[in-house]
C-alpha cells in the first residue's frame, strides 16, 4: 500500500518524506486556505519535496472550466495529480485530462456505482471517503471492498482505489486489507503507524539490561 499525506503544511511534508514513507500528497481548497499562501505556490513547493503524485484540486464545476482549471494545475509539474467531483461534468472532464497524459484523482466518491464510472472516464485515482460514510451510521471500509471487487472483475479497469477520509490507524490497516491501493492519511494518523506500548516497554528493557553489562558497541 502507497501512503500519501493529506495536507498542504510543507513543513509538515517535509518531515514525514524524512522517513521514507511518503509516496503522495493530496490537498483540496480547505487545505490550501488553511496554508494561508497562494495555491499555485503551495502546489509547486509540494511536488518539489515529494517525487510521487500530488493531488491539487479544480474549483470549477462545469466541464471546460475544470479542464482549463486542471490543465494550469498539471502545467506546475510532472507528478500533479488533478482533482476533479465525481459529477458528470467531472467525469467528462477527467476523460479529457486522462487522454492528454495527465493524472487524475476523482474524489467525493461515496458509492461502488460512482468508482466504476469514474474508472471508465479513465481516472489514475479513485477517493471513496470511509470516514464521511461511517459518521452517517454506513460502513465505509464496505466501500472499499466492493470497489475493489468490481475493479477486480475487469481486467481492463486500472484506476487505483485511494482510500480518503481516514481518521484512525485502524482505517488504515482495514483498508490495507480491503485491497485499497493507496490510503491518504492526516499527518497525525501517519505519525502514528509506529506507535504500540509494547514497542515501547520492550525497548525500554532491553536498553535498561545493555546498561547493566557497561558494554558500548562504539
């Protein structure tokens, strides 16, 4: 599984790429506002820092302004992914985008009908968002497994199922084991992937008995 990081904080960015971990980045408008600089700029900083796709959203909703809005976003550089609604213009956009060579991530996705359109309009990604199902009482790692499924039945689909909206580290693992192929994580969630108390107690052990021999590697 691929993790990109949902944020537009470069220092935060930054930090994780450190680790080796980070394959992506996704950002939308709420993100960018929260950057409090010019999206253009926070973009281009972004695909600098990571090698893999970095999603940046269209605000237009009829299709020639997502295409002109998409085609200014990929012109930032090679790895920009562009985000585009799952709505019909959306979808007629991501067709246009696709057959020009740019990536794609088609997000808000909400049903396994949607992902199978939006992987006939040629999407690189797909963004089923599991938390925003589970807050209305609906199973959202659910999705995931019939998106998967469908997308598995045909050999000619390759659109990637990027698991959004995930907010706890158990997401992340179920939906490791749902066959998604990418899951965007807030920074706190990624952060906290490591983390077991076990670990913790265990290296705390063995570094309290290597103190008692006086020995040093060094």
């Amino acid at each position: 599984m691929q993790f990109f990081v949902d944020t537009a904080d470069v220092a935060e960015i930054e930090r994780l790429a450190e680790t080796g971990m980070l394959d992506g980045v996704t950002t939308n408008p709420s993100l960018i506002m929260k950057a409090g600089r010019p999206m253009m700029e926070v973009i281009a900083d972004i695909a600098r820092i990571v090698d893999g796709p970095v999603s940046a959203e269209v605000t237009a909703i009829d299709r020639d302004g997502m295409v002109a809005e998409g085609r200014k976003l990929a012109g930032i550089a090679p790895n920009i992914a562009v985000k585009l609604p799952l709505t019909w213009d959306g979808l007629k956009a991501c067709r246009v985008l696709t057959g020009e060579g740019f990536m794609v991530n088609v997000t808000l996705c909400f049903s396994a009908a949607q992902a199978l359109l939006a992987a006939k309009a040629g999407a690189t990604f797909i963004s089923p968002f599991i938390g925003r199902l589970d807050d209305i009482g609906l199973d959202g790692m659910k999705l995931i497994e019939d998106i998967r499924t469908i997308y598995d039945n045909y050999e000619d689909l390759s659109t990637e199922i990027l698991a959004a909206s995930i907010r706890t580290v158990n997401h992340v693992q179920q939906a490791a084991m749902a066959g998604a192929d990418v899951a965007t994580l807030p920074p706190a969630v990624l952060t906290r992937l490591i983390e077991h108390p076990l670990t913790d107690k265990g290296l705390d052990q063995f570094l309290a008995d290597w103190k008692k021999t006086g020995q040093s590697i060094l």
